[in-house]
C-alpha cells in the first residue's frame, strides 16, 4: 500500500470549535481553548504519524472583519489556509447563522480541493434540528460532505479522521515521522499562559494581551522559564498584576501546573509585565511577536 500524506486545514468562525476537534485529532492538547472567541491567533499544525501515512492539521484562527492590524494578520492565516490545503475541514456549530461571514463561505464554495464541513455541538439540540441545518448547508454548499459531530465528545470524530485518511493522496511525508508540531516549545509555554489570562480575565484586556518567553532553560530535573506579558496600556499591567499582586499569582499557578504535564517535568516560571504601546495596530510589535 502507498504511503499517503495531507495538508488537512481546519477553518471556521471563531467559537465553533476547531480547536477541540484539532485536539482530537492529534491526541495532544496543541491548541488552547476557552470560551472566548479568539482565542487562536496562529496557525498551529498538529501532525499524525503511522508507517502508512501523515496527516498534518492545521488550526487555523476564526474567520472575523479585521478592525486592526492584529485581525488581518489572523484573516490572512485563514484565507492561506484556504489555498494550500489538500482537504478543507470547515467547522461551525447548530448556533451560527448559516450566512455569517458570506464572503469567505463563497471562497470555500470555489474551491477545488474536497471540504468536508463538520456541523458540531449536535449534543446541545434536537435530532430534528440538526436535520434543518444539515439541509441548509447541503443548499450553501452542496460539494460538500457533511459530518454532524460533537467534538468536545468525540462523537463521530472518528468517522471524520477516517473519511480524511481516505481523500488523503498518495505522497511521501512532509515532516520527520517523529515531529508531532512545527511549533517551539517557546511558543506552547506562551499559549498555555494566554490560555490562562483569557480564562481569568474580562472583557477587553486579555485580547489587549501578548506573551513572550524570554528565558527557556533546562536540565534534567527542571525547566526555568521567565515570560513577558505585554499590554497595550498602563491601566492594563495593573489589572493583570491584581492587588498586591494576586491576580498574576494564580495565573502563574495555573499556567505552571499545566505547563509540567505537557513537558511531564518539574517547572519554575516567573511573570512579568510591560506595557507596549497599541502593540496590536503596530506592524513591527505584530513582526516581533510572529505575526
């Protein structure tokens, strides 16, 4: 049997749950997840490996209008995505109106690789709704083959991975058979924190955040990590610091515990905070901070 290989591109509105269905796919907890919409900002693959072949998936951030520099950056994540994928997974969920963001539906309409549109959180209505929006979606995409999944269940994942695997094309790998992401381990360390500062905090502050890890060292028995937090404005480092430095304080306790099982090693991370003026609408910030 010849080896296959696939670039699979997950795309959608944010809030639907690429994410989690990424998640599911690899078997690791590469992207973070939390209720805000958002929440990914990069594109971050995720790769599956067996003698007979490699599937690389790439999560990719929610389809939006940019309203700064950082959204378009996230936009442009998207429209790539569209353009060199093997095989589209486009996701939304029972709750999303069936025209939200028809621009970018019409460019998942023309085109020309297979898409495979996942219909998911099905767990959270009726049998008889989920017939509704499967023939609306028929109608609006209609090349389309269309799973009715519950990722944060794993209820029909699996069908979908296997129906993937079989529109997957004959190819040599594309990566070293064992490289799970082709992401640093930098990079997971400053996910795993925003991942906590959106949880934490509200409204407009943890989008107005960026984290970068300054220091990553090693040895055997224990990683030492420093990470900047970044804000936009000096009213913003006294939210995340808290009083007397509490709130950073159990960002720092979350982020830590969840760091050492995802390096399954003993951590000590220090956090500090700096303001960087409208990082987001700035286009060497956005440089620095891989955007």
């Amino acid at each position: 049997m010849a080896h296959k290989s696939a670039f699979v591109n997950i795309l959608g509105n944010p809030n639907v749950g690429k994410s989690t269905l990424m998640n599911e796919f690899v078997g690791e907890k590469l992207s973070i997840i939390t209720s805000k919409s958002q929440t990914t900002r990069h594109n971050i693959k995720g790769i599956v490996n067996t003698e007979e072949y490699q599937l690389v998936f790439s999560d990719t951030p929610g389809v939006l209008k940019p309203h700064y520099k950082l959204q378009e950056s996230m936009l442009k994540y998207s429209e790539t995505a569209l353009s060199d994928a093997d095989i589209i997974v486009y996701v939304t969920d029972i709750f999303e109106k069936i025209d939200k963001n028809q621009d970018f539906l019409i460019k998942v309409q023309k085109s020309k690789v297979p898409v495979l549109l996942v219909l998911n959180k099905i767990d959270l209505t009726t049998q008889e709704d989920i017939v509704k929006h499967v023939t609306k979606w028929e109608e609006l995409l209609p090349k389309a083959e269309i799973f009715p999944t519950s990722a944060l269940n794993n209820f029909n994942v699996k069908n979908l991975f296997e129906r993937i695997l079989e529109l997957a094309p004959e190819s040599p790998p594309f990566f070293p058979k064992d490289q799970l992401t082709d992401r640093t381990e930098r990079f997971f360390v400053s996910e795993i924190i925003r991942e906590k500062i959106l949880i934490r905090y509200k409204k407009e502050i943890p989008y107005s955040v960026e984290v970068e890890v300054e220091e990553f060292k090693e040895t055997e028995d224990i990683i030492r990590i420093r990470s900047i937090i970044y804000v936009e404005r000096k009213s913003q480092k006294g939210i995340i610091i808290g009083h007397k430095g509490n709130a950073i304080k159990y960002v720092g306790i979350d982020a830590r515990k969840d760091i050492e099982k995802f390096f399954e090693k003993k951590v000590y991370l220090e956090l500090f905070v700096k303001v960087s003026d409208d990082w987001r609408s700035k286009s060497a910030s956005l440089s620095r901070f891989g955007y």
